[in-house]
C-alpha cells in the first residue's frame, strides 16, 4: 500500500503587518521627542536656570582681528576748480572795448580788450620829445669836448714853443757866459724866462687835464639823463602796450566786469580767464582733523568709479564754520571731462601703519565708547575690556584686549543689555 506525503513541511507562518507598524511609529515619536528635549528644551532650561541671556546669529555682525597695513584717513567732497584762473586788470584809465565774450575759447597770447588812454599816450609822447632832446644835448656836449680839445691842444702847442724857445736862449746864454761875451744879469734873464716857460707849460698841461675830467664829468651826466629819461621811456612802453589786454594762458574766458565802451578806472578788474588744462579740488576738512593735516598728504579722488591720486597743496591757516579749508591737486596733468565746480569725494589718507592689529569699524565702538567689545567663543559671546587706537574710514586700531584671529562682535552691542556673556544661537 502506497503513502502520499503532505505538503506540510513546506508552509512558512506570516505575521499580520498591522502590528509591526504599530510598533514603529511611537518608536519614531521617541526618538524625535528625546532630540527635541536634548537640543532645543534642555538649553533653554540650562540657560533659563544660570541667567544667561541668549542671541540669534542673524541679529549680530561678527568679524575677525587681522594683523597687517592699518590706513588712517577721512572721506570729504570738493568742489572742482581750476588751478590757474588769473583776472586782467585795466593798465591805465581809459575805454575798454571787449573783443571777446564770455565762453569764448582763447589761447595763450591772444588779444581780448583794448583800452583806449589818450592821457597815457600823451605822455608817452612827451617822454620821447624828452628822450630825443637829451639824446640832442649829449651830441652836442660831445661836439664841445672836440672843439675844446682842440682850443686845449693849441695851448699845449704854444706852452711847449715857448719852451722850446726859452731852451734855445739859454744854451745861447751859456755859450756866451763861457766867451764871456754876456753880462750875468743877461745870463740870468735868461735862465728866468727858461723856468718861466717851464711853469707855463707844467700850468697848461694840469689845466688841460683838469677841463678834461670836467667834460668827463658832465657827458657821464648828461648819459646818465639819457638813461633815466631812457627807462621811463621804456615804462611808459610797457604801460603802452599792455593796453592791449592779452591773455595769459589757454583756456575760455569767464566774466566780463565792464560794460562794452565804458569808461575804466586804472587797476579795474576786467574780465578773468580759466585755463581748463589743470584742475584742482577744493575741500572742507572738519575741524577735528585740523591738527592731522599735513602738505604733501595723498589723497584718492573718485571720478566715475575711477580712483585718481592727488596731493593736498594747501591749508588754511583759518577755522571757518568748524572747517579748514584746503586744496587738492591732481597728478593727472591729463586728466579731461571735469567740469568747473563739479563735485567729487575725495579720500584724504591721514597715516599709514605696519603690522597693526584692527578690526573693521562698526557700531560697536559707540557702545561703550571704545572700552569694551564682545568675543565671541565656542557659541558665545564674552564682554572683554579693549582699547582702541587710531580710526579710519574701514578700519579701527587695537590698542590691546584682543589678538589676532579672535571673533569679534562689531555690531551694535545694545542688544547684549550689557550682559557679562550672551550665547549665541545657530
């Protein structure tokens, strides 16, 4: 008899799936319960329990201390003028006739007004009656000193043949002493009119000389007349002249000052001219930097987002309104597309420091005036004492408190409630 064997041992049990899900889900519900105590209830029971205040990381601005180049400046605006913007003056009194108007481009050179001085060109010509009529003495002074020498040289002439002769007597005179064919009261007369002779001769040449140098004299007089009347001449040429107003430098010309044809009075303002080749700016520097400012400073001037360097040239002695006025020129002597009075900031760089510790500048100086800042460590924020030094635009120097690499807060500190720390939420 044959046995068939069942499939029994083949059957596998299954459980329902019902149940396992209801194990899983309060599983889960656990697990997210105990991480939600552990990071969100348990700090805030620890901080509730000890006191401390707590921060979200969003509301602050934290910043690091670096050590490196510390530039002290100060931003200002200026004002755009040109460098060389010389006024004309009227020469002398008279009538200006403009030849220009305002606007008008001119050259270095060209004529702009002509003033009309009768008064001036008058005695212009007087002056050179004057000169021509000194020029006329001297050459006449001249032909007397020829005319002179001559009347001197005959005068010599005559001395020296007198002489000559009065020579002749005596060896005559001695000849005969010796033949004894003379008295002695003739040998004597004769030897008198030889020393006579010599006397009138010596006498002639002294006077000559001395009517020389006194001719001398009078043409370095008269030649010192000429050349007198000479620079007056001369002045009056160049008063002549300049009453054709020419200008100075290339450029356009500014105001006119005098109404067309009108009369002017001498040293009247007359018009000005702007040479628009070199440009200056010109600055209020409030009056807490007075003291810092110095010639020869670098300065950075923004003309269409472009940096331009300059150099302050000048200072003013005075405070006016709580400012010092001063005056920055640009390097760039090629520098184009300014305009007069136009408007530009300029960055005016005070000192320059090496390895120098700094934080950038924040409202946290203004808290406690710069006595105190907040460093931030391991999620929290500690009060610490600081010193601060030297402050910029950017930048603020630490003095000591704080080193290199450490956190800072440089945000307002007024959301700290000058708490001694404050921890800081992710």
């Amino acid at each position: 008899m044959t046995y068939i064997s069942d499939t029994s041992a083949q059957d596998t049990q299954v459980q329902a799936q019902g149940s396992k899900t209801k194990l899983v889900i309060p599983f889960v519900a656990i697990i997210a319960f105990i991480v939600f105590i552990y990071f969100i209830v348990t700090p805030a029971i620890a901080n509730w329990s000890s006191g401390q205040s707590a921060v979200e990381l969003g509301k602050i601005r934290i910043a690091q201390v670096e050590q490196g180049m510390f530039v002290r400046d100060f931003s200002v605006q200026g004002r755009v003028i040109a460098a060389k913007r010389p006024v004309l003056y009227s020469p002398a009194q008279g009538t200006v006739t403009y030849l220009v108007e305002a606007g008008d481009s001119v050259s270095t050179g060209q004529t702009l007004a002509i003033i009309d001085s009768p008064e001036l060109k008058s005695l212009y010509d007087q002056e050179i009656a004057n000169l021509t009529k000194l020029k006329t003495h001297l050459e006449r002074e001249k032909i007397q000193v020829k005319k002179s020498n001559l009347a001197h040289d005959n005068l010599i002439g005559k001395a020296e043949v007198s002489l000559n002769a009065a020579r002749r007597e005596m060896r005559r005179s001695e000849e005969a002493m010796k033949n004894s064919v003379i008295s002695d009261i003739d040998y004597q007369k004769a030897k008198d009119d030889l020393q006579n002779a010599e006397r009138e001769y010596q006498h002639v040449l002294k006077e000559v000389a001395l009517l020389k140098e006194s001719q001398k004299f009078e043409i370095q007089t008269r030649e010192l007349e000429l050349e007198s009347q000479q620079v007056k001449v001369t002045e009056l040429k160049r008063q002549v002249d300049g009453l054709k107003i020419n200008s100075p430098v290339t450029g356009l010309v500014g105001n006119l000052n005098a109404q067309q044809k009108n009369s002017v009075a001498k040293n009247q303002p007359l018009l000005s001219v702007v040479d628009l080749t070199q440009y200056e700016l010109e600055v209020s520097v409030p009056e807490s930097y007075a003291d810092d400012l110095a010639l020869g400073m670098e300065a950075e001037i923004t003309l269409n987002q472009t940096l331009y360097e300059g150099e302050l040239v000048a200072i003013s002695p005075e405070i006016t309104k709580g400012t010092v006025n001063g005056k920055i020129r640009f390097k760039d002597d090629s520098l184009t597309g300014l305009r007069q009075n136009q408007r530009l900031t300029t960055r005016i760089i005070l000192e320059q420091k090496n390895n120098i510790a700094f934080l950038p500048r924040g409202q946290f100086i203004n808290t406690y005036n710069g006595q105190f800042a907040y460093v931030v460590k391991d999620n929290e924020a500690v009060k610490t004492p600081i010193k601060l030094g030297s402050r910029s635009l950017a930048q603020v120097e630490i003095l000591s408190g704080l080193k290199q690499g450490d956190q800072v807060v440089i945000s307002d500190n007024e959301i700290f409630k000058d708490a001694p720390s404050v921890r800081i939420l992710q």
